[in-house]
C-alpha cells in the first residue's frame, strides 16, 4: 500500500479521553488511512516520532478569529499551538452577518475596524473564508450583539417585537447557510439591556436545526450564578446545548466560588445539554469595561486608540502620571483594551479540571498587546498544567481540546484520532511542550509543537510554519445535541 504520509512509532493520545498507546498512523487523501503495524508500507514522506505524542489537532473553541482567518490566513499564534480548528463568532460578536452604520460598536470593534465588516450575509463570510484559505479549519457562531446592531438604533435598550422578528430572519438564514448557533456577550453595555425575552425569542430558531446556544455570561461577578440560570432557562425554552464562555469567578469579592459555580452546571446537566469552555490564566482580557475598573486587582492596558504610547503598561501608574482618579484616566484611555487581573487560581485550576470545560483561547488577535492566551493556552494546559502541576493526565488534557469540543460542536469525523477521520493532527514532545508567551512577552511561539497537519498537509515543521493553507470551511453538520450525550 501506497501512503501519502506515515507516522510511525507514535505515542498515540487518541482525544477520546482515553491513555496513549504506541502505532504508526497512515494518511491518504487528508484522511488517516491506517493505525497500527504499517511495517512494510512506503509512504511519499515518512516521519519517525519515537518518543513524541502524536494526538488529534487541538479545537479552539473560542476565539475572536472571524475576521484574522481571511486577512491573515496563516494564523500562526494558532498553527504553532498545535490548533487546527478555531470556532468564530463568540461573546455575541461576528463579522457576519454584519451591515454597519459607522464605527463598529464596542466590543464588536475586537474584530477590527469598520473595515474589516464586509460581509452582510453569513454566507458572505462562509464563501469569503474559503477564498482566503486559512491554514486551519474554521466553524462559526452568529453574534447576537452584531444582529442587534443590523437592526437596533440604539443598543442601551432591549428590542421590539419588529426587531427581533428581523434578528430571528438574519439568524435563520445563517443557520441555513451552516452557523454552528447563537453567541451572546450579555454583560457588555451593546447586550446588556436586551432582555431575556429577547434571546429566549431568538433562541427559538436554533432547535429546527439542532444548533447550540453559546454565551458570555450577563455576569462573571457576584450575580454570576443568576447569570448561570438565566442561559440555563435560555437554553431550555429553546430546547438546544448551552456552552457557557470562559466560565469563571470574577473579581475578588467572587474568589472561591468555583465549586458553587460547578455545583450548578453539575446540577443542570442531569436534566439539560450544558457545556463550558474556560482559558487556563487568571488574568482576563477585554475592552476596557469602567464597570470593572478597580484597585482591588492590577489592571493593564493593552491598547488605546486615543493614547497609543500607553500599551502594555499599569492603568494605576497611567493614572498616577496624569494625577487623575482610575475612573477618569479610564475615562480618557476608551475606546481601549486591557488584562484584568481578576480571578484566584484555585478557582481557575478547579474549572480547568472539570469533566464538563473545554479549552478555548479566547485569544485576540487585533491586539497590538495581547494576552499571552492568544499564543499559549494549549501547550500551557498540556505543559504546565498536566505535566508540570498533574492537575489531570496528558490524555484528559488532549481531550479536553480535541474529542471532547467535536463533540459538543458537531464536527464529524474530527477530534479523533481514528480510521476515517480528517488527519488533523499534532505531534510534539510531551517532555518540552510549554508555553513561552507571558504578559511581558506575549507574543511568542510555544515550545516543543514539533509537526501539525491540517486535512492531510503538513503545515508547521520543526516550529517553523511553511505556508501550506490546507483550511476548510466547517459548516453545521447534523444535531448538536447529540454530541451533549456523551461523556
Ligand atoms: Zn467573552
């Protein structure tokens, strides 16, 4: 047999949640042909991975990538985390399907500029991704707030009937074209006055096409397990998947609620499809929100429009310089970014180790001064996380980003590594994998992501990427609440 690619003596972390075992793996035409003994076979290009783990390529289940994968298509702060999917549209922003009357409203203005919103139609964005042809696999959400701004006035208030009966046309036509579902970002001030009616409304759309209900909680604080039932009773009346985003506790009067905050999704998993993803850092990154600006906690700067030459430095010390109060000196900085060092660890490590969370970046790629998540998530789950502190076994770590999130988000025949899968695959060291990015230095690839195939191609070799584009387009496939019944 002839083989286009063979793997041979891997380590074998198979994303099934399941321990490594060694094989070679064979490829043909961007699928895995063969596992096991493949002695006497010849392949166009042979690999010997003795002493490497070869594992399904990593899912990143939220990420602000829309409009990165067609401008930038060789996405390397993902391809050199060993990700091979990235899923768009999250917190209720999207590109698509997005007409803009100005200046895109906060936080849709993470995607970029007005610029970069040209896509009125999902099918738009679907056809204009696979004109760009990404080096990875991209899947997406539709944003509540960016059908809020196609069709609302003013976003301070919740819709009318009207309204959200032209959301609801929007959000069909796209989970026609092949959305995964709905996102929401309720605690930002563009969603935050929408009432639960409302999404509950929009919602309705989503169970004719078994398609999932994502959100970014009305609250990450104090109120946050409100927040929780709210999705919870969204996801119920429309009769869909719940994933909550980056689920966490907030804010340092909401330290060591990690195990009510579990309790709770525990609970409502008995009787409903519920899901989480978070990011392993206790550091958040957003738009820079004045309900969360506090002396409780550091919080840093990442950009400003109005004062570039800020980036990267302390929001107490810009505040100390001008001799203005943090409010005010917030006041001045906006429209702007910032890292808030808001969460406990304990909190954050209790969340990472939960059956029900996957990983996801949450990385923002516009950033002039990201946080390091958008170059380091995955390896630091598998490196610091796993090896280093032993906080779950490598194999839970690989399907926690893999096996697990295909499922949860329907991606056929991915996340796996099995006969008849798509060869979307990484290869690194179990020994050296880390991740390099920091919050001083945060832009920086990991180590020890030896190879990442994507459908088939290599793509990253030896921590260099070598420009293949082998990305597909992943449109909905079949019902999402299928993928909610298994462990
Ligand atoms: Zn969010």
């Amino acid at each position: 047999m002839q083989y286009h690619t063979l793997i041979r003596n891997a380590s074998i972390i198979d994303g099934s949640n399941r321990p490594a075992y060694l094989a070679d793996v064979a490829i043909v035409d961007g699928r895995i042909a063969r596992i096991g003994d493949v002695q006497g076979a010849r392949a166009e290009e042979e690999i010997d991975a003795a002493g490497r783990v070869l594992a399904p390529g990593f899912i990143d289940v939220h990420t602000h990538d829309d409009t990165v994968v067609i401008r930038q298509p060789q996405l390397l702060p993902k391809l050199s985390q060993g990700v091979t999917t990235v899923i768009v549209g999250n917190c209720g922003i999207s590109a698509s399907p997005v007409s803009l009357r100005g200046a895109p409203p906060d936080p849709m203005n993470l995607l970029g500029t007005a610029a970069a919103f040209v896509y009125p139609r999902f099918s738009d964005y679907r056809a204009a991704v696979q004109a760009a042809q990404p080096c990875l696999n991209v899947a997406a959400l539709v944003g509540h707030t960016a059908l809020r701004s196609n069709h609302l006035d003013d976003l301070s208030r919740t819709a009318t009937p009207d309204e959200i009966s032209a959301m609801r046309g929007q959000l069909r036509e796209s989970l026609e074209a092949g959305a995964l579902g709905l996102s929401t970002g309720l605690a930002y001030a563009s969603a935050f006055n929408a009432s639960t009616d409302e999404v509950q409304q929009l919602a309705e759309e989503l169970a004719a096409f078994g398609a999932v209900y994502t959100t970014h909680l009305r609250s990450e604080f104090e109120p946050v397990l409100e927040a929780m039932d709210e999705a919870f009773r969204i996801a119920r009346h429309a009769s869909s998947p719940v994933i909550i985003s980056h689920l966490k506790c907030a804010g340092a009067g909401n330290w060591g609620r990690s195990p009510q905050l579990l309790a709770s999704l525990e609970q409502a998993a008995h009787t409903q499809a519920v899901a989480c993803d978070c990011y392993p850092y206790a550091a958040s990154s957003s738009t820079l929100d004045l309900k969360q600006v506090t002396d409780a906690h550091r919080i840093t700067i990442t950009w400003s429009t109005p004062h570039p030459e800020v980036s990267g430095r302390d929001l107490l010390d810009i505040a100390a310089q001008w001799d203005v109060p943090l409010l005010d000196a917030a006041r001045r900085l906006q429209p702007a970014g910032a890292v808030y060092y808001g969460m406990d660890e304990a909190d954050v490590r209790r969340i990472l180790a939960h059956p029900l969370s996957m990983i996801g970046s949450d990385g923002l790629p516009e950033d002039p001064f990201p946080h390091p998540r958008l170059w380091g998530a995955f390896p630091r789950v598998l490196g610091h996380f796993s090896r280093d502190l032993g906080l779950f076994p490598l194999h839970t770590a690989v399907h926690k980003m893999t096996g697990l999130s295909a499922a949860r988000f329907g991606l056929q025949q991915r996340g796996e590594i099995r006969e008849g899968f798509w060869a979307d695959l990484v290869l690194f060291d179990p020994l050296r994998v880390r991740d390099v990015a920091d919050f001083t230095d945060p832009q920086r690839s990991a180590e020890g992501i030896d190879g990442v195939w994507v459908n088939g191609v290599r793509s990253y070799v030896d921590g260099q990427a070598n420009g293949a584009r082998a990305g597909r387009f992943l449109p909905r496939e079949g019902d999402l609440r299928v993928g909610f019944s298994r462990p």
